[in-house]
C-alpha cells in the first residue's frame, strides 16, 4: 500500500433527480464533498462531465460545493471528475458509470486519484476505476433501481493503476477480499469463478459477477469460495438482522502521518497508524464511544492474540451510509526483525449491535504490510559477481567472475536492481494482441493497449519499457512484420469492455496501423479458440489515434474462465515489500549511483575488445521506481546460509561475451538474471551448453551459447527497444521494466549481433516473448512503478541482499568498468576488498551471483 504516491480525495455525488413536465430531461444535483480538506484547503478545482445517452455535459472547472446539471436524460451516464491544483494544473481524476432512472435519489462515491506533484492534462492518465473496498464498490445505492455499471474484478498487474494497493502477497479478487452488505443484500468483490453459500455451506451458487445479489434472512451463514479451488473460502459473517448499523474498517496505512507510508520501523520507533471504516447498515450508531485496537500480526489474519499496539477510543460514531477516516500512534514493539501486519478490530469491545457481527475485524487484503528492523552486524563476507565480458583478459583467474567484500560493498555504495520472477510456477499467456503499423520513425509513436474507452481507461499497458513516452527505440522504422503482446493482464475485464489500440503521433509524418486483432487461447501451444479483429486506419501526425476491437460480450462464461492466468501469487514463494522513498532518501540515493547526463559517455571500449554501457536513470525516471525494504521467503525464514552460489546450479547459463557492443544491461538482466531464472522455472538443464567464441551464423565478435539457444535469453530483444537505437549503453532497470511488461524471447528467435543496434524482432520473437514474462515485485498497480532498486550503505543493506539471494533470485549490479575501475583492484585471487579509495562512478553492469562469509570465506581461496 503506496499513499506515499498519492493522496485520497473522496467526492460524494448526491443526485437527486426531479421529472420534469418536458419527460426527456431531469435535473441533476451534484453536490461535492472533499473529506479531505485538511490537505487541501480552498486548493482544489474540480471539473464535472458527462457523458450519456446522445448527449454530453460539458467540462467546466468549479470549486462551489454544488452544481445543478439540467436537460439530463434517463439512461446509462458516465461522470467524470477532474481535479485541478490553485495554479490550475491537472493533478488527478475518477470517474463512475451510473444509470439515471426517473423519479430516483441516488448516492454513490468517487474516488479522486490526486498526486502530490502537477502533472500536464495531456498526460496520460493512468487507471481510474477504484479498488473494490466500503468506500469504493457502489454500497451507498440504496435502490435497487438504479442498475451500476458491470465492475470486472481487478488483478494484480504491472499495468493497472488502483487507488488503493493491497498488502503484498494479496491479490485483489481473492476469496478473502470479498464482503456482504445486509442492507442491500449484496455480496461486493467477488466474482464468475467464485460460488456462495448462504445456508452455512450446505449448498453452494454460482456468482453471476463482481457483485451478487442475494437472498439473506436472520441466521443465515454467508460463505464464499474459488470453485476450481474450494480450499480458499472465507466466511463473510451471521445475519443477526435485516436492519440496523454495520461497521466494516477498510484499509490500514502504516506511516508518519498525512497517510505518507513508513512500512518499516525499529523497536521503540513512534509511528501512526490510520484506517477508515465505514457504516453499510441503514442506521445510525448510538452508542457513545467506538473501540478501535490496533494488532501486529505475523500474517495477514488479525486476532485478539496477536501482539496488541494500541487501544484507541474514537468518538463520534458515523451514521448510516458514512465513510470516515482515523488514526492514533503506537510505539514498536521489541520484537525481531522480519515482515509483520497491522490491522484493526473495530467494536472491539462488542458494544454496537450491528446487523453482521463477523466482519469488525481488518480484512487480509486491507492490512498494512510492516517490516520490523533490528539491526545487527553481519560477518565478513564477499559477493560473487559475474562479468558479461567472457573469461580471462580482463581478469587474473580465467573463469568470468570475482568478488566484492561486503566493506568494499559499503564502501562503493553499489547499486542493487532486481525484478520479480515467480519460478515456481509457469506463465502462460491466454490473450495476444496483435498489430502491424508503418511509421518512418518509431520514436515519434507512443503505442499503448487498453480496455474501455481510450480517454479514460480501465486498463491501459504501452509498449515502450520507459512508462509514458513514445517508443526509445530510435529514429528508425518499425519492422515489417506483426508485433504481438501478451495482454493477459486484461483477461478480468476484456468481456466487459472494449480493447483498443492507441498510437501518438509526435511527429508530422503519417502512419498506418495495418491490422489489429486479440487472441484468446486454451492453451498457448495450439492455436487460438478465438479471434476478433478490428479495422485498419491511417494515423495523420500530430495526433492521437485509436482503433478498437469490439471485445466486450464476445466469450461464454466458460471461455472467460479459460483465458484467466494461471495466479502467479499463490504458493510458496517471497514476499517483497517495498516504497518509493520520500524525497531526502530519494535525493541520497541519486547522489549516489548518479543521473543520467547527455554530455556524458557510458559506453567505453576497454582493451580493444570489451565494452561499458550502463547508463543511470534520467531525475524522471528516478521518480518513478520503488525501493526494497525487506523480502521474506520460506528459503529464509530459518536462517541464511553461510554461503549461496546460483552460478553453480545447473540452470545458469555460461559465461558470456557481449563484446564491443554497450549491451551489459541487456546481458546482465536478460542473458544472465533472465535465462536463470526462466530454467528453474522450467527445470532446464544448462550444465552442460559452453560458450562458443565464434558465432558462425553472424560473425559476431562476442560469440554465442553453443547449445540450449532456445533456453537462453536474447540480449539483443531488449537492447535495442531501450537503447534508443544507438550504440551508447542502456539502463539495468529498463531492461527489468521491458522484461516485466513484454517478456524476451530466446537466443534462437533473435541471435545476439554486435554490428547492428536497432533492429527490431520478428513476429516469432514477439510471440515467444509473452510466455517469458517477469513478474512486478510487490502489488504496486501504478504502471510507471515496474521494478525495484535499493543501494549498499550498511549491513542491514547487506543482510537483504543476502536474503535476496538465498530466497533464489540473482540480482544486477553497476561498476565502475574503465580505466581506474574495479577491475584494477582485483588481487590474485580475483578479489576486490579495499575501502581507501573514494566511491567510483559507474558505467558498467554486471551480475551477482552469491556470497560466502563466516567460516566459509577464505580471501585467499575464495573459490574452493
């Protein structure tokens, strides 16, 4: 949960809606309401349209607290809000689709995604539909006339943008999410591959959706569960009565107040805790006081005995249909280190008689993930770290690899970049999209996939690694072939609402989008059990231009529950939980591994024959990535090993070469972390492929895997979308970002060539791509945040990056690679342990592979 990266303005819609003698218009009232005026006050504008049955209402920026919208007529509308800063940038928006019906009062909520720095209108905008939760699925309709929108049920994906981020290792739409509301008889967060029982679990039916009606008496027992799993079930709470007050917390955010997230601490450290809890009954509370008590809990499961943080007492209560927001402090308690939760049981006392007694307590996917620090002194120790620049010649051992000693590690400040790969379980696609378009240079088009309507989206993925800009690609044209992206993450939603492709044209040459259709698939393998097609067009320049399939009704029930992925969040895997850092760290941490400069050269040719090619992130791109703070995995939890070593395994491929090309990111992430961990995922053996010198297919200077290519990842697939197309060097975390978003295909779809750094893939590559995806660390949905970093400073940096590795991941790294680099201070024994020297500047990715320390780390013999 990030409200570091935005904050939460909830706008009430009252309308109500008067028949008018003329029977084609009403009148509508809208009346505003920012809760959260403290942080804002008098600041904000807003803008109200509309858009409904052959007509639209205008969009004209108000701060009066009402507006009267007349001439409405009765049908299916969609209100949009825009939010403004006093300076009249564009800062945030949300929207609802409702259906006005004659002779009808109708409450519902908005939610306003709102970020703390202006942002251009002509910016994007990123998801705006809002997390189900009390405050955000439409629980405040009291009628059953008023018929809302299909909500498809959201999933945790690196391209969707919710307002509210759940604990990491929740995924939105599990079991566990779901809710009932009494008063109107509704089940909220569920959906088609889930079933209920209202009878105690005696006979199960289907639900028809995200939300279900149901018929409930007093007594019955509400469960709900996954049918094709019907281990995962959750117990929604006992009728005790059809009318009355019903108080459910929503979210909890651990922080240092105005929500900003602190989702770590050290014993003894005072910190806020906040929640917002909400009355879905159809009455007011009347009792005096409301006990509010605040648990840390090692899962995300709250109960009376987990350990106690804070008893609160809040007064007054809210009324039937109110949202409120509160908080207190707590102390952290002395307790060790590792990942715990923070929710609430609210009444705790037991005081409020509520028409559901079962559902006080915070739920699984709304507690705050916390990471308790104890800070403790490892041992001396090293990293294995692996260069991209073959064996021997740059070293003094011919084996491709050396060490770095944690102190040095301190001393340099290195860089850590990694990404999320569920190796326990293999991805495969379910819906490609596939296009083909012209244009003379592919860095003047910003190409981007979605659902909904391509103005205010639901989902929306772009094709470039970079979030929110045109193709880094090059001046260059696309190739002549299709591009086919796996857009899997759409599976929720893609029956409900229409994909579109989107192309902005920067420049003033025109385009043509050739053909665009989307592939539903059983089974990857085989061919597709469907395919809808949309139209061509020709895209002018400056402009912005859109092609839609019409998707939305066009499978079964059965087809939607085929083409849902298989979960890449269950089973035993890590659990990651990380922040954007606020500014002063994030500052420190630029400072540190550098910004990206123009004036600068990143690639260098070293000796003749190798080259650098790392190149910093630019002050945008900084702002837009997560920090590691803690990672917890079954691997760990018993303590770390003494020493780890993944190079050794049978699923790391070998030493390779990239030659003269400034393709060390690439090689690192792609070639090296990629081609790992897509082997264990798979269980490929890579023991036995060598590196051969000499490629005879392409004459390539850096040579190629002698065998085992189509097990091996492309370096050249994700240099040459993040290098601009140019030869000067790329970034480690665009590389994780484009693997993340697009996959990367094997060795054998696109043979690395040091000679060309532009060239696009083949329609095969592509299509390979979507089946070797990497998976977004934690459960941030904003699409700009794909991957993580955090920087060496102390040993509780080195104790992650230890748990990092012996939780089965390898990780990038960034080193100084020239002249007066790291390899000049290799010993003997290919190791670097000096701490004299000032930290270095960087241009050169490589791969760390492990670590020895203890009793195991012997400086002299560091590879027996």
């Amino acid at each position: 949960m990030k409200w570091i990266t935005l904050f939460l303005i909830i706008i009430t819609l009252s309308a109500c809606i008067i028949q008018e003698e003329n029977p084609g218009g009403l009148l509508l009232y809208i009346i505003l309401n920012n809760t959260d005026n403290n942080e804002h006050p008098d600041t904000v504008y807003y803008s109200i349209s509309g858009e409904g049955p052959d007509s639209t209402y205008g969009d004209t920026k108000i701060r009066i607290n009402k507006l009267l919208i007349q001439e409405i007529i009765p049908g299916k509308w969609k209100f949009i809000i825009k939010a403004y800063d006093a300076k009249e940038n564009f800062i945030g928006t949300g929207s609802r689709t409702m259906t006005i019906v004659p002779d009808t009062i109708i409450e519902t909520t908005i939610i306003v995604n709102t970020f703390p720095e202006s942002t251009p209108e002509s910016t994007p905008e990123p998801v705006h539909e809002p997390t189900p939760g009390p405050i955000s699925e439409p629980t405040h309709e009291p009628t059953s006339e008023l018929t809302p929108d299909p909500t498809p049920e959201p999933t945790p994906d690196p391209t969707i943008a919710s307002a509210i981020t759940p604990a990491s290792g929740v995924q939105i739409g599990e079991t566990h999410c779901a809710y009932l509301d009494i008063t109107r008889r509704t089940l909220y967060n569920v959906s088609h591959t889930m079933e209920y029982s209202s009878d105690g679990k005696k006979t199960w039916t289907d639900c028809s959706g995200s939300i279900q009606q149901v018929n409930v008496c007093s007594g019955n027992k509400i469960w709900v569960r996954q049918k094709n799993d019907k281990k995962i079930e959750q117990f929604l709470g006992e009728v005790q009565t059809l009318s009355g007050p019903d108080l459910i917390p929503g979210m909890a955010a651990v922080g240092i107040g105005n929500w900003n997230d602190s989702p770590y601490g050290s014993p003894g450290e005072s910190l806020e805790i906040r929640t917002y809890f909400t009355n879905t009954g159809d009455q007011d509370c009347t009792s005096s006081s409301l006990h509010f008590r605040y648990y840390l809990s090692k899962d995300t499961i709250i109960t009376q005995s987990d350990i106690l943080l804070v008893d609160y007492i809040r007064t007054p209560l809210c009324s039937a249909g109110e949202t409120h927001f509160t908080g207190t402090n707590f102390i952290v308690p002395n307790v060790a280190s590792g990942i715990y939760y923070v929710g609430c049981i609210l009444d705790a006392t037991d005081v409020i008689e509520e028409t559901n007694e079962d559902n006080n307590t915070t739920r699984p996917c709304d507690v705050a993930g916390f990471f308790v620090k104890n800070p403790s002194t490892v041992p001396e120790g090293a990293f294995k770290i692996v260069n991209s620049w073959g064996t021997g010649g740059w070293e003094n051992k011919s084996d491709g690899h050396y060490w770095i000693t944690y102190r040095t590690m301190k001393k340099q400040e290195m860089k850590i970049v990694y990404y999320f790969n569920n190796y326990n379980e293999v991805y495969t696609p379910t819906i490609i999209a596939v296009f083909k378009i012209t244009h003379p240079y592919r860095d003047e088009c910003w190409i981007t996939l979605g659902i909904g309507d391509p103005e205010h989206p639901y989902m929306e993925k772009d094709l470039n690694s970079r979030w929110g800009t045109s193709l880094q690609s090059g001046h260059t044209s696309f190739p002549d072939n299709n591009i086919a992206v796996d857009i899997s993450e759409f599976s929720s939603a893609i029956n409900d609402l229409n994909l579109y492709l989107k192309v902005k044209n920067s420049g003033t040459s025109p385009g043509k989008i050739h053909n665009f259709s989307v592939e539903f698939y059983s089974d990857y393998k085989t061919f597709p059990f469907k395919i809808r097609t949309g139209s061509s067009c020709t895209f002018p320049g400056s402009a912005l231009t859109s092609v839609t399939i019409p998707t939305q009704g066009a499978l079964t029930d059965t087809e939607i529950e085929i083409i849902q992925p298989v979960s890449r969040t269950f089973g035993n895997k890590p659990v990651f939980i990380e922040e954007k850092p606020d500014r002063a760290e994030l500052m420190r941490d630029m400072a540190s591994a550098g910004v990206y400069d123009p004036d600068t050269t990143y690639k260098v040719i070293v000796k003749g024959k190798y080259a650098t090619g790392e190149v910093p992130l630019t002050a945008a791109d900084w702002e837009k990535v997560l920090k590691l703070r803690d990672i917890e995995s079954p691997m760990t939890r018993t303590g770390l090993p003494l020493s780890i070593d993944h190079s050794r395994t049978q699923f790391f491929p070998p030493i390779g070469n990239q030659g003269t090309e400034g393709s060390c990111a690439a090689f690192s992430l792609g070639y090296y972390i990629q081609s790992f961990t897509e082997a264990k995922e798979h269980g490929w053996d890579l023991s036995t492929t060598s590196w051969t010198r000499i490629d005879p297919h392409l004459q390539s200077i850096g040579g190629a895997p002698g065998s085992n290519r189509d097990k091996i990842f492309s370096p050249d697939f994700i240099y040459h979308q993040i290098n601009s197309g140019v030869d000067e060097g790329a970034n480690a975390q665009l590389a994780a970002a484009l693997i993340i978003r697009i996959g990367n295909c094997s060795w054998a779809q696109m043979p690395y060539n040091t000679t060309n750094h532009s060239k696009w893939p083949k329609e095969t590559a592509w299509r390979e791509a979507g089946q070797y995806r990497g998976y977004k660390v934690g459960n941030h949905y904003w699409d700009y945040h794909q991957n993580g970093y955090f920087i060496i400073y102390d040993d509780s940096d080195i104790d992650l990056l230890k748990r990092l590795l012996a939780s089965g991941f390898c990780v990038s790294t960034s080193v100084k690679g020239d002249v007066d680099g790291i390899y000049d201070l290799l010993d003997s024994q290919d190791v670097v342990d000096n701490v004299t020297i000032p930290k270095m500047s960087v241009n050169h990715a490589n791969t760390i592979v492990g670590y020895k320390e203890g009793s195991v780390w012997d400086s002299s013999n560091p590879d027996k």
